[in-house]
C-alpha cells in the first residue's frame, strides 16, 4: 500500500458526468418532460452526501438512475474508472455487490411469500458467497437491534422500522462500498428514523461505507451529512459542505428552501 | 394473515365436496358403474327409470347411469387437460411479454388482439372441423381459441409485480432474470393463476360439450356429457331424464368449479392483519 | 361547543382474537383551540380521529362516551351523524389524492358536499368553489379548479383537501396527518392554511400528526398516545418546556434538531403484566412499581400517566 505523501488524498468513488434524462408523453401530441438536466458531481470516498429539493425536483429519479433502474439519455456515470451505463448485464450484476441501494417502502420492499430468513439469506445465494455468510445474519441482527424470532416471520408481520433494518442488514451482507437512500426514513416515525440513523452510524464506526442520502426532509440532513446537494426542477443548484450551505447559500431558491425550513 | 380452509363460507366447501365427488366418480368409475357403459342392448332400448337401470337406458340400450359416470370421466379429462395446456401457453406468453417488455410484448399483445378480435365459439369449431379426426383436436381447438385472455391477465399481474419495490430492490442486489422469474414473479402470479386454471376448467369443460354436441369433439359411442346430450336430442321430450342427467353433471361440475376458484383466491391471498394496519 | 371524549374504548375483533386499539380514553377538546394527537404509527391516534367523526369500520366495537355538547354522538344515527359531519365536525383523511374521486374535477369536489345539501343554487357553487380554492393561497384557482386530482402535487392536494374539509365553515376540523409526506415547501404551506383557520376562523382542530414541530407551532394541547392509551397531556408550551413521561421525553429527543436520540425497543413490544405500564418493555427508568397499574397524575393542568411523576416532583400535589 502506498502513502502519498503521507497527506490524506480524497477520492472520489462515483462521479456523476453530464446525466441527462427525460420522458416523452402525450399520444398523439409529444410532449417532452426534462427529469433530469446535465447533472454533474462527485462522491468522496467515506463521506455522506445528502441530496435534497421539492418534490418532482429529480433526486429520485436521479439514483435510480445510478443504480442503473431507470435509462438515462447521455452522460456517464462512473466508479471506480468504469462507467456503469456501459456495463453489459452480466458486469453490471458483478458491479451490483459495491453498490446497493435501501428504498423509500420498506412495507413492499420484501418478497411477501418469503420469510425474514430467506430474505435475507437473498445475496448470498445470488452472488454465491461461501456458506460461511450465512453465519454473520445473527451477528447483523444484533447491530440492527432485532430480535431472532422475527427470521420465521414474514414481512406483513413486521413493522415498517423493522423492516427497514432488515433491508439494510440485506444489503450489509455484501459489504457494499457506496449506499444509495432513497427517503429511507420518510414513511417512518420519527423515533424509528432516529434509531435508524443511530445503527447508520454505528455501521460507519466499523467500516467507513460512503453514502448518497436523498430525503426532503433538511434537518435530517443537517444532522447526517458532509456536504448537501439541492435539486429543483431536474438541476443540481449547488453542492456545498453543510455549514457552507446554510451559511451562505449561493442561491435563492436554497435561501428559500432553508427559510421553509427554519420558519414554518 | 392468511385465511384457512376452515374458516370457508359454506357454499365454497359445499362446492368443493361436489368437484371432489365428481372427480372421484370420474377415477372410480370402472368399479362404481353398475354396467358397462358401451353394451348395447337391443332389448331394453329407451327404458324410464327402474330399480334395475336407475336412470333408465337410452336408444341403443345402454344404461344411463354408468354412462353419466364413465362421461365424468371423458369430460373432465377433457376439461382438465384443455385448461392445463391454456394455461401452459398464456401464462407464458404473459410472463413473456409482460415481464420482457418491448417488442417481444408488442408482437404478443398484436396476436393476443387479434385473437380476442375473432368469435371464440366460431373459430373453435372451424378450426377443430379442418383438424384430423382425433381426441386432440379438441385440445387444440380450444387452446388456441382461448389463450388469449388468460395471458393479458398474467401480463398485467407481472407488470404489477415487476413495479413493486421488491423486484427493484432484489435487482439492485444483483439477481438476474432467471431468479428474479423463478423466485419473485412466479410465486406471486401463482395465487392469479391457480384461480383463472379452475375457472378454465369449468369454461373448458362447457366449450368441450358444445363441441362434441356438435359432433367435433369426442366421438361417439364414447361416454362424454356433450355427446349424450346430443344424443339425446330426439328423445328428450319423452325422455327428458336423458339430457337433464349429463346436463345437471355439466352445471354441477362448472358451478363447483368456478366457486372453488373463488374459494382458492380467497385462501391464496395474504391480507394484511390487523396487528400491521396503519392506525 | 366542547367535545367531551368519555372512557373511549375500540376495539376489532379478527378470527375471534380481541384486539384493543382504544383503551379508556378520555380528553376534553376546548371548542375553538387546537389540541393535537402525537405518537408512533399504531399508537391507535388515527383511530381515535375516526372514532370522533364516527368513520370506524362497522365491525369496530365501541364502547364509552363522545360528548359533542350534550349529544352523544355515538347513539346518533346515520342520517343524524351525516348532519354534524362537515357542518360542525369535518374530518381529513390522511392521504389527500386518494381521497379525491380521480374522476372528478377539483373545483366539483370543494363544493360537493353544498350540492348534496342543496344549500346553493348549483350556479353559483362554481363561484363558490374558486373563492374557496382562492382563500387558501392557491393563486391560478380557475386552473386548479378544473385539474383532476391526479395533477396536483401533494401540497396542493392536501390545500385542496382542507379547502373542501371547512366549505360548510365547520366548527371542529380532524385532520389527520395533514404534513405526511410533504417537502419542506409544502408543509410550510399546510401549516400557513392550518394556522389561518386557527387563528382568524378561530376553528376548533384536532391535529393528528407525528410531525412534533408541526404540532408546537400549531396547538394550544398536546396529547401524546402510546399503545391505545394517553400517557400525557399538557398546554403545549409546557410540554415542551418539560415532558413528563419518559415516551414524550423521548419522542422530543428523536427529532433530527433535537439528538436524533432512538427509543429503544419497538411499539409491539408488550409489557409482562397486562394491567402494567405499556411502555414499561422500552422505558429507561423502568423498575418494579411499573408493573402496577399507572395512574393519570396531574400537576398544575399537567397530566402524565407515569407514577416517577409524581416522584420527580416531590410530594406538592396529591
């Protein structure tokens, strides 16, 4: 291993280049709707960066896009030096294991004819890791603070916090270097999204996994993140170390978001 | 929360006692038959109905009540096996098209409209008139003239479940197409397709009847429900017990059926309990 | 008039289990104020919003008192339940676009229930419908009128949804998670509309919502729900200065402008004697006496249902 320089070198994991994406409507009259509008940034290896914007402003859309669930019209998305909008299915399914992503829903976020065991026994038999594997479910299940006789249970017996810790605790399994949220807790309880967040950050204690958080929600934010990015309407406004942006944010409709924020 | 078979309302176990008692006849039938279903009888032709031939006996003499029995057979046979290949190729195709997309969906949606554009009873007897003369050609017939709405049904279904979040999170995790088929799609079309296979069969069983009625199905002497009632077309006004006999076995044997369809959708689904309600 | 909640209790009955959702619950509701209804989701809150608006499931077995001035409204009938709804008690639902007919144009839908009471000469209703939509911030009302559900973002369905919910100018509003899923720019909005009709319309409301800066900004009440009971109830100023029950306590201290502090444990987590405190299984100053059954105590119109109250506060009320 080499030190440069013994200075810390920030890499970034992702890098985001030029992504645009829009959608055609209409039947007989086309309309084109812009999603998404030449979004470029990085992503620093072992940082959390938020993303944040209106409803319909495109951050969803926008890792969706990164996982690779919904096409894009141009740009490039890069990690590690191979761009992912170029990857067949098969290297793309390989790339899948350093990238993973917990969704908004946990209540249809399981199979609901499967039981907690097999769910989460899911990556193991997909990517063929050694048995092994299998032996560390119990050990997750303590870092997500979860009983073991929810393993036997199925999903519509657990709660939407519950369910949540096991979709992450799926994706642990993987080790997976960048983790995409997607208003992971939005349809949850304040007190759950806490605990939530409190197991995130243990697991960011053990091994320094980077993050991408989209959430609407800028207190959460605040509290989590290095440096947020706001969308409106499909751009990337600005992209700023947290105190920066609530300090001095360059433009308005940042100003005014925060203002909604502090003073509603 | 699933519901259990117990916990069934009445007429749904009383219709799935009929279907099982019909089935059991139709596999019993060599033992339960009091005669031989094809032994003519020149001197006990069209008899009412007596301790010796309980339902009586029709014009060539043979003894109604083992022919009603030995025709659960034929029929049912018929039906199970019609539904079973419809359902073969629908759910296929609608895996196929609604899971792929694209052309593949396009091609299969054209030939699923075209298909659904023609008369179904029309195309069913024309085609099974230009086949050869054999026990499959009412198989074919029949498949071919009623896949069509069975895949649009899986299609739809597969589109639903290819939107939830489930199938998105376990493809991110790195499935590929064959898992995600064999261990998401599949087993949660199952419910939708266990229910529209009997509702197929009660339909089958009706189209098959009508086509032996019409002389393009089973051929006689062979004991089938569709060809003793069209046998029986002359006879009925004075002896009515030889089209209400194979007719009464088709209603039952439909209605039980399509209630024990409605039974299977009730006991396939989950619900969500009350113990996980939003409240 | 008051609303006078008395010994509430409901319950579902499902595959001859019984499942308590309500548990004797009794609130006072100050006609003109706003008290609002916090906790987790299956604390039985929306439930409880329902029960007042008498839209729980036919199958619920309701027992206890709900007092609207001297009527009982759980003795009247539907034809005289359907004239107190709207007109004096009005109740929102939860999810606004689900809540709308998709079919039917908004302006159609603000002023349906005037047209179901023929209350205006249907030429006007139209009028009525846009100065309504107006009157909540919505500026282009013609547009919004005439779009279905379907078009509008969330914040403007759930303005929508307020706009029908007061047409009749009812005296009582339940609105029911009224900020879920909302960004910051809708909630804000929400909360301006709420406001309005609180502080100028002075209309009575009950807020039922998990969303704890909502709930500050917006009450004069706070009553916090755990597990089908109410364990505190306080003016809201008071019980943010200093809540008493160690739910509440924690409840502040998950918030994300707070420490983001979790409750350990989760909702369904029952306690070991049925008659003990319910959140005895995840209460961090959990000891012996938690098994009794806890009383509701009250110190200066501070009421908790937590015996360390009583405690913590020496022995300067009985």
């Amino acid at each position: 291993m080499s030190v440069v320089g013994g200075m810390f070198r920030k890499m970034a994991i992702l890098s985001v280049k030029h992504v645009c994406k829009s959608y055609k409507t209409g039947l007989i009259k086309k309309k084109t709707k812009i999603i998404l509008q030449d979004i470029t940034f990085d992503v620093q290896e072992g940082e959390v960066l938020g993303l944040t914007g209106a409803s319909g402003s495109g951050k969803s859309t926008l890792i969706r896009c990164i996982m690779r669930l919904t096409p894009v019209d141009s740009g490039t998305i890069i990690m590690d030096g191979t761009d992912l909008l170029q990857l067949s299915p098969t290297d793309l399914r390989q790339s899948r294991k350093v990238m993973q992503m917990l969704f908004q829903n946990p209540a249809s976020a399981l199979n609901p004819r499967k039981t907690i065991r097999e769910s989460l026994a899911e990556p193991i038999l997909i990517h063929q890791l050694p048995e092994a594997t299998l032996k560390e479910i119990p050990g997750i299940l303590d870092m997500l603070q979860l009983k073991k006789d929810l393993l036997d249970r199925y999903p519509h017996q657990l709660s939407g916090g519950e369910l949540q810790r096991i979709c992450l605790g799926r994706l642990l399994l993987l080790r997976p270097r960048l983790l995409l949220l997607d208003e992971p807790t939005s349809m949850l309880d304040v007190s759950v999204q806490a605990q939530i967040i409190e197991i995130m950050r243990n697991i960011r204690k053990e091994y320094p996994i980077t993050v991408l958080f989209v959430s609407h929600d800028l207190a959460l934010l605040k509290a989590v993140c290095d440096r947020i990015g706001v969308m409106e309407q499909g751009k990337l406004l600005e992209l700023q170390p947290v105190e920066e942006l609530f300090q001095h944010p360059s433009e308005q409709y940042t100003r005014d978001l925060i203002r909604a924020f502090n003073d509603f | 929360m699933r519901t259990k078979l117990g916990q069934l309302h009445y007429i749904y176990k009383l219709a799935i006692i009929v279907v099982l008692s019909i089935i059991l006849c139709a596999v019993l039938a060599p033992w339960i038959a009091p005669y031989d279903p094809y032994q003519v009888s020149i001197d006990e032709i069209l008899q009412h109905c007596s301790a010796k031939h309980w339902l009586g006996t029709d014009a060539l003499g043979r003894d109604l009540l083992s022919r009603v029995i030995y025709g659960a057979r034929t029929s049912v046979a018929f039906a199970v096996a019609v539904a079973l290949c419809t359902m073969l190729v629908g759910v296929s195709l609608g895996i196929a098209g609604g899971y792929f997309g694209g052309i593949t969906d396009r091609v299969i949606q054209c030939l699923v409209s075209m298909i659904q554009g023609l008369p179904g009873m029309s195309m069913m007897i024309a085609i099974a008139a230009v086949l050869p003369e054999n026990d499959f050609r009412l198989i074919i017939a029949v498949t071919l003239t009623s896949w069509a709405g069975f895949s649009r049904i899986v299609r739809s279904e597969v589109i639903r479940i290819k939107g939830e979040t489930y199938v998105e999170g376990i493809k991110s995790l790195g499935a590929g197409n064959r898992y995600i088929l064999k261990e998401y799609v599949f087993p949660n079309i199952l419910p939708v397709i266990a229910v529209l296979l009997t509702l197929r069969i009660g339909t089958s069983l009706l189209s098959a009847s009508a086509l032996s009625y019409l002389g393009l199905g089973v051929s006689p002497p062979a004991a089938d429900w569709g060809v003793m009632i069209s046998d029986a077309r002359t006879y009925f006004r004075s002896y009515p017990v030889m089209i209400l006999a194979p007719g009464i076995g088709i209603t039952l044997f439909s209605l039980g059926i399509n209630l024990t369809g409605d039974a299977l959708c009730e006991l396939l689904s989950i619900k969500k309990g009350p113990e996980n309600k939003e409240m | 008039m008051d609303i006078r909640i008395r010994d509430l209790s409901v319950s579902f009955v499902t595959n001859g289990k019984n499942l308590a959702v309500l548990k004797n619950i009794s609130l006072g509701l100050v006609q003109g104020t706003v008290t609002a209804i916090i906790g987790e989701s299956g604390s039985g809150k929306s439930v409880l919003g329902a029960a007042l608006a008498r839209l729980l499931d036919p199958q619920a077995v309701i027992s206890g008192r709900i007092l609207y001035g001297d009527t009982d409204l759980l003795l009247l009938d539907e034809p005289e339940m359907s004239e107190i709804r709207g007109k004096s008690i009005s109740w929102m639902a939860q999810n606004p676009v689900s809540a709308m007919d998709p079919l039917q144009k908004t302006g159609d839908f603000v002023t349906e229930i005037l047209d179901f009471r023929k209350a205006f000469p249907s030429e006007r209703l139209q009028e009525i419908g846009i100065k309504q939509l107006r009157r909540f911030g919505l500026q282009n009302a013609e547009t919004v009128g005439q779009s279905y559900p379907g078009a509008l973002s969330g914040g403007m369905a759930q303005r929508v949804l307020i706009s029908a919910m007061t047409v009749e100018e009812p005296e009582w509003l339940i609105a029911d998670e009224p900020t879920k899923g909302l960004d910051a720019m809708g909630r804000r909005q929400v909360y301006l509309n709420l406001c309005q009709l609180a502080r100028e319309r002075r209309m009575g409301m009950v807020l039922i919502t998990h969303d704890l800066r909502l709930a500050e900004r917006l009450s004069n009440y706070i009553a916090v729900m755990y597990a089908g009971e109410i364990v505190e109830y306080a003016g809201t100023g008071e019980f943010f200065a200093s809540p008493g029950h160690p739910y509440s306590r924690g409840l502040v201290a998950a918030q994300p402008d707070k420490d983001m502090k979790p409750i350990p444990g989760d909702i369904t987590d029952l306690p070991a004697s049925a008659s003990g405190c319910s959140f005895a299984p995840r209460c961090p100053s959990f000891c012996d006496r938690c098994s009794e059954k806890q009383k509701m105590v009250e110190k200066d119109s501070h009421f908790v249902r937590c015996w360390r109250y009583v405690q913590e506060n020496g022995d300067t009320f009985r």
